[in-house]
C-alpha cells in the first residue's frame, strides 16, 4: 500500500524535503509543516525542510526555510495537496533523488515514485492524519504542534466542518486531534479574523456582483479596485466565501488582476466546476476549483461555460 511505501521511504532517507502547491492555503501548510513536525519528532538525526513562497497572512500556522540545490542531492522530496506539477510551488523538486505525491484532489498530473491520492478525503491534513495512524505502530510520533497544523488544514479545507466533503472518518480525526494540547479559540481567530480593508472589500463585492439568471454570480476585482481598498491579489483568498451563503446562487466567480493574468477563484453548490478550471490554465475539486486567464476579454468565456453547467445541472436536477 502507499502509505507503507512512504514510511519505508521516509526511514530510508536521511535528507527530506516537502512541499505544497503555490499560494497555500491551511490545508497545504498544515499538511506540509504538520509531516514534518511528524517526522522531525520522530527522527531528530533526520534533516527536514519546508519550502515555498510564504503568504504573511498564514504566518501563523508556520514558516518556510531556505535551502540551497545542494540539499537535494541524494534527498527525498514530498510533495503534499497538489495535482499537477504545474502548481508545485519551488521546482526545485526535480532535483531529489526520489519523489513523493500525497493529494486528495482528482488527479490532473500522474507524477512521483508513489503516489498516494485519495479524492474521498476532506483534505490533505486528513491524510497525514490516516498516515500518522498506520505510521505510529512503527514508532513514529504526533506532536501538539503536529496536531494543530493537522487540525487546522481540516478546518480550512471543510469550511469548519460545513463541506460536502466532511465525513465520518473526518469527524472522527478531529476529535482524536483535539485532545492534544493546542489553544483552539486562538487558532480560529486566526484563521477567521478579518482586517478592516478586507470586510471594506467584502463590502464592495455584495453591491456590485453580477447574478445570471442561472444562477451564476461573478465579481471584477480589478487594480484599481484592489489599490483603493488596499488589498493584495493573495488576501483575496480570503473573500472566496461571499458568495456562498446568499440564496439564488448556484456557481460564483472571483475574478482577480494579479497584473501578469488574472486569477479566478471559482466555488459551486452543486455542478462540477473542475473541468471548467482545467480547460482554463487551473484545476481543483468538483466544487472548489481555480484557473487562470491573461485577458479580461476571457471573461465572458468562464461565465459561459459556468452558465452552461449550471443550466445543465438544473435540468438533472429537475428530472
């Protein structure tokens, strides 16, 4: 089985370097730093890093290291919550002498020497987690740090236990992870809190979102509007949910000007959206996806085929 495989690799080597897909969100970090903690606590001889671009905003639940390419000679290298190779954040993975995929989204990208992809899991944490289960018998150890990175990339990646995707299995892991000592009202504070600029935002967006008659709700978030409100295109990760608890709408659409192209950040209620994402430079789950486009003239391109699967779904639904 995989998760044997990856034990027996994660004894094997003596250099281990894990990482996760560009712009992070608590999932990919938490099943980043969470394995590490796990390993680190277990093989205090063993040298492990985190690698990848830091968003400041999640700084909270841990921080990257800098290595040289030197470290990758000889090492092995994990690659946690991501698809594709294309969203692998520091390419420098190619450099290791052995490579590891652990992801529970649908799978885009065949890539590594084991793979272990497990789309019927809520998140990636909740992996590390069933990971953590297998692996103790063999002497490995979960930390109260491992346990709230773990616990938090589970929260994040459930909506607080609200997605579809929330299962027994997912409840189940919480409740063993929250007998471990971690401040708990603290870590949903930080995950939750809100800067004044972003609710401003927020704001902004519920008076001016477009809905189609299908259902279909989309918003521009362009440069101007994120320099008026003071907001980078990466906090706007954190609007992502606006949208979702307003009656009527059935697909929503957050299109961002990162300047070099525009990043749409795409959630549904009920049609797969993924396909859509994949066809526009992205990918994701069924019904939480993102893509991106280089033009604004694309726009009415995404909001087509969003119309189009929820017209489809509509029909399903009513049969």
């Amino acid at each position: 089985m995989s998760i044997q495989k990856i034990i027996d690799s994660i004894i094997e080597y003596d250099t281990i370097i894990i990482h996760r897909h560009v712009r992070p969100d608590p999932d990919a970090l938490g099943s980043q730093a969470g394995l590490k903690e796990i390993i680190t606590q277990t093989f205090p001889e063993k040298s492990v890093y985190i690698v990848g671009e830091e968003d400041q905003s999640l700084n909270y639940l841990t921080r990257m290291q800098v290595i040289d390419d030197a470290t990758y000679k000889g090492a092995l290298a994990i690659i946690c919550d991501t698809a594709n190779r294309g969203r692998i954040d520091d390419s420098r993975y190619t450099l290791a002498d052995k490579l590891i995929k652990i992801d529970h989204h649908p799978e885009v990208d065949q890539y590594g020497d084991v793979q272990w992809v497990n789309t019927s899991a809520s998140s990636t944490c909740e992996m590390i987690y069933e990971f953590y289960l297998q692996a103790k018998s063999q002497g490995f150890h979960l930390t109260d740090e491992a346990a709230r990175l773990i616990y938090a990339g589970i929260v994040g990646d459930t909506g607080r236990f609200l997605f579809p995707s929330t299962s027994k299995k997912t409840f189940q892991f919480a409740a063993d992870l929250v007998t471990y000592n971690f401040d708990r009202p603290t870590l949903y504070t930080q995950m939750y809190s809100e800067k004044n600029n972003i609710a401003k935002l927020r704001g902004y967006i519920l008076q001016n979102f477009k809905l189609s008659p299908t259902g279909v709700s989309s918003i521009k978030l362009t440069h101007d509007i994120l320099k008026e409100y003071g907001v980078t295109a990466l906090e706007t990760s954190q609007l992502v949910g606006t949208f979702g608890d307003i009656e009527g709408i059935c697909t929503w659409a957050i299109f961002v000007d990162e300047e070099d192209s525009i990043r749409v950040r795409i959630r549904s209620k009920g049609p797969a959206i993924n396909k859509i994402a994949e066809k526009y430079n992205g990918g994701g789950h069924p019904l939480a996806a993102g893509a991106t486009i280089y033009h604004w003239e694309d726009y009415d391109k995404v909001m087509n085929d969003l119309d189009k699967a929820c017209r489809s779904y509509q029909v399903d639904k009513n049969h």
